[in-house]
C-alpha cells in the first residue's frame, strides 16, 4: 500500500511541475512555424495551413506551446527563450502596444495588398487571417530601436492576394488581425478587412427624358450600379458637370436624384448620371429635357372704327399670342385672336342756308348787308359745311344814300376826343407803374409779410401771472440773442410763379410755456402777385413725353403730381400711394422756379433688369425734371416691402442714368456721409435724401433664406351675380398702397367687391411656391370647379417682383339659382413656410357690409402744396431753432440731443456733413410727420431739451 502511494505522489509531483513549465512557456510563446531558434527555420507549409510541427495547445492557451508528447526537454527550453528575445528587465512589465494597426483595404483587380503591423514593446507580431496563424516566411520582419524611449520597435508586413480571399466562402469578409508578444503578455490589433473592389456595368435606374413647362420642378432619378467601395455618383449637362454650389436651381439629393427646382429655357439639354469608383467609371443613358412654354394671349387692341360710314356695321379688336409666345413645342393659345362686335354709325348730315335776313339800312359808306346761317340743318357726325357766303352786301341808291361831308365843328369834336383818349392813357400808365414799384418791396419773396411775422413773438424769462411755470436760470452761451432779432423782410428775389395755401394743420402747436411762442398761422389764402397757375397737367407731361429722356413717363395724371416751387419749397404726393417728395425750404436757389413733378411707373412700363437673387423692393419713381440745381437734398419718401431686416438683405438704391442704364448708388447701412444720397430705412417706408432728381428704385437681394418679403393678400368677388358660377380672385400683391391702389381700380372696372379685409403674409426666400385652396364649403349647396385641391403661384413670380398683381381665381358653381349665402375658409400659405386664412361669410346677391376706409386709404389731401402750407413748423420758428441748434454747445444742448431725442442718432455724421445739422433733422420730421405731426409732441422735445440743457429757447438778453 504505501508503495502505491509514493507512485501517486512522485506522478502528482511531475504534473505540477509541467504546469508551472507551461505557464512560464506561454509568456515565452515562440512563433507559428518554430520550435527552435537558429538558422534551422521550417520549410513554410501550404498556404492557409498552420506550419510543420505546430506545438499544441497548453492550459486552453493560443497559440500552442508544447510539443505532442506534453513535455519539454531543457533544450527544448532553451531554444524557446532564444527565439523570443526577451526584453531589457527595466521594459519587462510592459504590455506591446500598437504605433500602426492594419487598415480595411480594396483589391483592384488581380494587385495584391500590403498589411503593415507595428508594435513596441514586442518581442514577436504574427498576422492571424480568418481564424488561422499566417506562416512565419510569409511575414516581412523589420526590427528597430525608438531613439526617444529606447524601446524596441518590431514592424511586420504580409501580402494579400485576390486568390486568398475568394477561397473564402460564406457570408464573412476576408479579414486579419495582428498579435503583438512581449515578456508580460500579449495584445490584439484591430481587424481589417480586405475585399475585391468591383463595379458593375448595369445601372439600377437610369434617368428617363422630360417635357415640362416653364418654372417647373423637374425629377431625375439615378440609382448607381452595385459595386465595391460603393459608387460616388454626379451629374452631367450636355457633357458639363452639374455644380449646385455655382448654380443653386439644380439639387442632388441623397439619394443621387437630380432636382430643378424651377426649369428654365437654359435647361434644356441632355442629363447624364455618373457612376465612378476605384475600379470604373460609368455613364448611364442621356435623358433629354425639354422645356416649353405654353403661348399665352397678349391684351385686346382697341376696338377699330366702325366699317359702316352710316347705318349698321361692324368694328373688331384683335390679340395675338405673344405673351408669352410658344416655345420648344408649348401649345398654341386657345381661342379666337379677332373678335368683331356690332356697331351702328350715325349718318353725316350736311349743313344747310337759312334764309337771308332783310337788308340792313343804307350805312355811311353807301352799303348795306345782309346775311344767312348755316343751321337748316347743322352740320353734324362729319357732314359738310354749307358753301357760298354768309354775308352779302349791295350799294345804296342815290336817294338812300346819306351826306357824308363834314363840317368844321365835327374835325374840333374828334380832335378833342383823341386828345382826351390820349391824357386818360399815359395817367393810367403813370399810376400802374407807381403801383407795381411800391408791390415789388413786399411781395419780393412771399405775398404777404404776415407769413414770416405771425407765429412768433418775444417770451420774457418771467412767468405772466402768479403761479405760472417760470424757468431755471440757465447758464450763458451764445443764445442771447435768440428773441432780439427781428425777421429781415429786406431780402429781394425774382417773384414766385404759382400760389400759396394757408397750412393744412393749424390744431397743435409748438407751445412750450404760457408765452406765445408759436403762434398759429392765420387762416385765409395768400396769393403771390406777378405770378402765374401751373400748366394743364395733360399739356405738362406731353411736353415732358416729347424729351428723349422723358419718353417712358406715363400719360396717366392719376399717378402724377406736378406743381411750381421757388425757395420756400414745398411738397408733391400722389394721393393713395405712400409716395410723397419733400422740398425743404432753400432747397431751390433763390431766384429759381422749377416745375417739378413726381410721378409712379408701373412694373410693365419700365425694365429693371435683376440679377440672381436680387427682388424689386419698392416702386419706380421719377421725380424731376432731372439736372437742376439744388442746394439741400430733397426727400422722397416710398413704400418698401422687405422685411426690414439689415441681417438678411443687401439693399441698394438704383438710379437710372441719362442714357438709360441703371447703377447702384447706394448700398442702404454703409452710406458716406460724402455721398449725394442717404436712406433712412423705417418699417414699412424707405426716404430717400437726394440731391439730384431722377429715377429711382430699392432692390433688395437675400443674404439668406429667412429674408422675406411682405405680400398682402386681397380677395374680391364679382358685386352682382345672375349665373350659377361664381369668381373668387384672391391676389397676392407686394405690401405698397400704389400696387393696391391700381388692384382697386382694376377691380372697380371689373365690378368687384372687397369681400374682406387684406392680410399680409410674410413670403420667404426658400424656394417654396405660395399655395391657395378652399376648404370647409357646403358640399350640399356648392361645388369647385377646380380639378385639383389646390393652386400655386410658383416662387420666382413673386420673388422677382415684375409682375405686380398676380392672383388666382378659384371658379364655384351654385347648384340652384336660390342659392345666396356662401361659406367657406380660404388658406394661403408657402409651402413649408407661414400662412394666413380668410373666413368667408357673405350673401352674394347682396352685401351691405361697409368698406373701412382704413385699409382703403382715402388720401383727401391736396396732391401740391408750396410755401409754408406744406410744413407743420412756420418759416421763421424753423429759422430760429436752426439758428439755436446749430451753434455747438458745451453742455450739449444742441443738435445732436434733438436727433437722440426723435431716435435719429443713427444718423448723426450724415447730419454733421450738413450747414445745418438741425434743418435736415427738421426736414426729416417734417417728411415723417406729415399726416400724424403732432406740434405738441415737438414742443415736449424741445422743452426737455431746455430742462436738461438749460432751457435756450426760454432767456432774455442778458441770461444764457
């Protein structure tokens, strides 16, 4: 028995012995394919295979470490320690870590790949393909030192051919991993996967050729042929590559879909879709778009003149197809391009004699008349005058004929008359002139020299009654002689040609203490003496028309103000516009009459060509006559339509030149005060201070997609209705009054109505079109005759600004004659952008419903105002403030605190470059204020301006 267990201790005793060999072995692994160190390396083994002699696995260990018969000789141990040249002791507990790892690869071809694998601190790399150990041979071993930490760095690289990996099969990539060894342990690179690149020829889905209409959307669908690494796909026009960046139209999507946004003539052409990788280029078949334009009707001619000279006939108008005309196959225009109507001429009547009248009494001259009148008929509608005399004379007979001789005392008689006749003359010539010299020292400048005086009078420092509001002593300056100084009526000009109104608005005053600062004007109507009305506006503007400059002028006096102004200025508005041009006071030399008109063009009338993303902001406004002199700027004042935001617009004004040509002369925000214009950007209104006439137009061009343009949207319906159809025509014009108020008058000539009231839309530059649908409409009562659900405007209509009244007509069709009420809610909104709604509840057959006058702008006032009618301040108080503010003061109190006090800070430097800083914030003012000025609420300014800065409009002689 005791010998059975000293056989079991002495076998427990050798196993754990070849277990701790094992665990020492592992750390000392030697690589695939040795056993030994030295010159003796093992012939390398097939390809995939692991080598000769491959040790087997110890302690569930990978790679194997011991030999078949599970023991190791002390040779054998010796070998192994050979081989793995171990490390220095100071690096023998560290782990390998990884410098380059193996990266995914592609075979193009039959062209092996080159893994590369490097490590430190290593004592062996060895690459592992789909589970198995790559041959030691097949390894490209390179050993070197880091000269930084003096660690040893091992880098092993193997090739890859295309036969190893396609004798891979299954569902897995090709793929290998490198496994780094040192003294302490062992560490795994990253795998990568080698596949064979490929295209294939075929594509998937290839683009099919188009026909679309003018601002369309266009689809081109690609889908790429199958490939590896997958195909980068572009597109080609007429063999040119498609750059969205260059050209923002075209869009790719990301499923390599090509998108025109809104086709265009240019975009006719041959599309291609390419497919490329590291392997091959392929091209797709061509798709051939084409754009075409449907014809459209151009406006009805006059109609002609009747083809019967009497009795019935007929006349006949005529349109053609040109607007647009057909283009690449768009159908022709549908309907008759003559129509004839009816017509009856009146008949010429030729005139007739009447009877002569008896003879008259034998005269002087021994003659005596008789006469007829062509009235037995008239002659009328083109008939002929009667022929022969009216007027027959005969000689008297010797007995009718009276003595003619004459005696003395009748020469004396007529002598004394002459004599008479003569005295009487040359006194009234006398007396006409001594007039007109004592007239020309008061009617020099303005008729009446109350005009200048009335309004102003000295105010003493000390309050009038007990109680009342008296002022702080102000310290001194250079005002003392604000209130000593008289108005200087000495001054003589050449006489103003025209008439001067009383001012418009005489209710609020520029009060500021209980004194009588400023006194209102005198009701009543000034007339200037030697002057002269305006011509006919219709003789005006044919006179301008016959310039070369003025040819493209409208003939239509609506939109037209004219009046004649000398240096007390004045101002021009044509009613119901917004548009309006302020003429300061000395803006016109004196001695200088100009007629001056303003006037408004539509969109149609007058080309402004735009480029890119740029959008007409405002109307076209002349104002002239271009070329005079003007010694301060004038102020024009025009709606805009932007959404007033400097972050998303470029704004710049246009002018027009002399030969016709248009050039940007200012950019709105970075304006030099040198400059000879200037713009002061409000909400809704953009001023213009110029000082040259001319043409002028805001452009705007989006920074940005959330740039946006205010459209009002208006919706009428016919006034009377007698069929089962029924119109509704909403249109979608910019925010300006003279674009409405040209919609109302075209409406008014339709006989439309407004159902409700306007509402704007904020419309966006995102390329999305405006989209109008009705919904909610009594299916029992009513029916759309509209095919689809819905219709569009497309983006670039609006955008572009030229067409100012565009709108869509949604056509109903009532199913009985009975039917009178209509209910329904129109939606209009930019697809993927805001919208509004109208909640439409009327009676079509009446509507009682009152029009508010608000939105319909009743504009009553008077287009032409000269003189001191046209501004809220009186001459001379304007004299007196600019006089005041001008002169800088220490503490301040000058203008620039008028212009912080009315927030016109922004502008101060423009204000410095002028004589008088003050009359252009006045002027300014004056333009803001013309309909809502409140004088009061100047006078608030001003006295806070004397409180804080001691009070210069209130000191007497010796106080500042």
């Amino acid at each position: 028995m005791s010998k059975i267990c000293r056989h079991l201790l002495r076998g427990a005793g050798v196993l754990i012995s070849i277990s701790r060999l094992c665990g020492t072995l592992l750390a000392l692994q030697p690589p695939p394919g040795h056993a030994r160190a030295g010159p003796s390396l093992r012939q390398p083994s097939a390809p995939g295979r692991p080598p000769r002699g491959r040790p087997r696995r110890c302690g569930n260990r990978d790679p194997p470490l011991v030999s078949s018969d599970a023991r190791l000789s002390s040779q054998d141990s010796q070998h192994v320690a050979t081989a793995t040249n171990p490390l220095p002791a100071a690096f023998s507990d560290l782990l390998p870590h990884f410098l380059v790892e193996p990266d995914d690869v592609y075979i193009v071809k039959n062209k092996p790949v080159t893994l590369t694998c490097r490590s430190t601190p290593a004592t062996q790399i060895y690459f592992k393909c789909n589970g198995e150990w790559v041959h030691q041979d097949d390894h490209l071993i390179e050993r070197t030192i880091d000269p930084a930490t003096g660690l040893p760095v091992m880098q092993v690289k193997i090739d890859i051919s295309r036969q190893q990996v396609e004798k891979v099969f299954g569902l897995e990539d090709y793929w290998c991993q490198c496994v780094a060894w040192s003294t302490t342990g062992t560490q795994k690179s990253q795998k990568a996967y080698v596949r064979i690149a490929y295209l294939r020829k075929n594509f998937e889905e290839e683009p099919l050729g188009k026909e679309v209409a003018l601002d369309q959307e266009v689809l081109l669908r690609c889908h790429p042929p199958e490939g590896v690494p997958t195909a980068e796909v572009e597109w080609l026009k007429n063999e040119e590559v498609v750059d969205p960046a260059s050209d923002p139209n075209f869009y790719i999507t990301v499923d390599h879909d090509l998108i025109i946004k809104q086709a265009r003539l240019a975009d006719t052409a041959n599309y291609t879709c390419v497919a490329k990788n590291i392997v091959a280029r392929r091209k797709s078949s061509s798709a051939t778009v084409i754009v075409y334009v449907n014809g459209g009707w151009s406006t009805w001619t006059g109609w002609a003149a009747c083809s019967a000279t009497c009795g019935r006939g007929f006349q006949k108008r005529s349109r053609s197809c040109t607007n647009p005309t057909p283009l690449n196959g768009g159908t022709f225009c549908e309907g008759q391009n003559i129509q004839k109507s009816a017509c009856t001429a009146t008949c010429p009547v030729d005139g007739g004699w009447s009877e002569w009248s008896k003879w008259s009494a034998c005269g002087a001259d021994c003659t005596m008349w008789r006469s007829r009148e062509c009235s037995q008929p008239v002659p009328g509608t083109g008939g002929r005058d009667c022929h022969g005399l009216d007027l027959q004379s005969l000689n008297c007979t010797s007995e009718l004929c009276p003595q003619t001789a004459s005696g003395p005392e009748d020469v004396a008689l007529y002598v004394g008359i002459v004599a008479v006749a003569i005295c009487l003359t040359l006194l009234l010539i006398v007396v006409v002139l001594v007039y007109r010299r004592k007239k020309e020292g008061l009617d020099a400048d303005v008729a009446d020299s109350s005009i200048l005086t009335t309004g102003f009078q000295p105010v003493g420092a000390k309050p009038t009654k007990p109680g009342a509001w008296a002022p702080r002593r102000p310290p001194r300056c250079k005002n003392s002689h604000l209130l000593t100084i008289q108005p200087d009526l000495t001054t003589t000009t050449s006489s103003y040609q025209g008439s001067l109104r009383s001012r418009h608005d005489t209710a609020g005053k520029l009060s500021v203490t209980n004194g009588p600062l400023l006194d209102p004007l005198p009701n009543g109507s000034h007339t200037l003496h030697n002057g002269k009305l305006p011509s006919d506006p219709t003789e005006l503007m044919n006179r301008l028309s016959a310039q070369g400059y003025f040819k493209t002028l409208p003939r239509d006096t609506a939109n037209t103000s004219y009046g004649t102004f000398n240096f007390l200025g004045g101002r021009l508005t044509i009613p119901n516009t917004g548009i309006s041009l302020l003429i300061p006071p000395e803006a016109i030399p004196r001695g200088k009459i100009y007629e001056v008109y303003l006037t408004v063009h539509r969109k149609e009338e007058v080309r402004l060509p735009l480029a890119g993303c740029q959008t007409l902001l405002s109307p076209i406004i002349s104002c002239g006559p271009p070329g005079v002199v003007l010694t301060r700027p004038v102020i024009l004042s025009m709606d805009h339509c932007s959404d007033a935001n400097p972050e998303n617009w470029a704004m710049r004004l246009k002018k027009q030149s002399y030969e016709g040509s248009w050039e940007d002369v200012l950019q709105v925000g970075e304006e030099l005060p040198s400059d000879p214009f200037f713009c002061q950007l409000e909400p809704e209104t953009c001023r213009v201070f110029t000082e040259q006439l001319g043409r002028f137009a805001l452009v705007g061009e989006s920074l940005s997609m959330a740039a946006g343009k205010r459209l009002r949207l208006v919706v009428f319906a016919p006034l009377h209705c007698t069929s089962l159809e029924y119109n509704i025509r909403v249109y979608c014009m910019d925010e300006a009054q003279d674009v409405l108020k040209e919609v109302m008058q075209m409406e008014k000539q339709l006989g439309g109505r407004l159902i409700e009231e306007p509402q704007v839309l904020l419309f966006k530059d995102s390329y999305h079109n405006l989209r109008l649908s009705l919904h909610d409409m009594p299916r029992t009562h009513w029916r759309s005759k509209l095919m689809a659900g819905y219709q569009e405007i497309p983006f670039y209509h609006i955008w572009s600004g030229s067409q100012r009244s565009l709108h869509c007509t949604f056509t109903l069709e009532r199913l009985s004659l009975s039917t009178c009420q209509l209910t329904c809610q129109l939606c209009v909104w930019q697809v993927e952008g805001e919208g509004q709604s109208f909640n439409l509840d009327f009676n079509i057959a009446k509507d009682t419903r009152p029009l508010d006058a608000d939105f319909l702008m009743l504009d009553n006032s008077a287009p032409a105002l000269a003189g001191p009618s046209a501004f809220q301040i009186p001459y001379l108080i304007r004299q007196k403030i600019c006089s005041s503010l001008d002169t800088p003061c220490p503490h301040g109190a000058d203008w620039r605190l008028l212009a912080q006090r009315l927030q016109l800070d922004r502008h101060l430097s423009f204000f410095a470059s002028k004589p008088s800083p003050t009359s252009v914030i006045l002027d300014l003012w004056e333009a803001q204020h013309f309909h809502s000025g409140n004088l009061n609420q100047l006078a608030a300014v001003m006295a806070e301006i004397g409180k804080q800065e001691a009070m210069i409009f209130l000191v007497t002689d010796g106080e500042c």
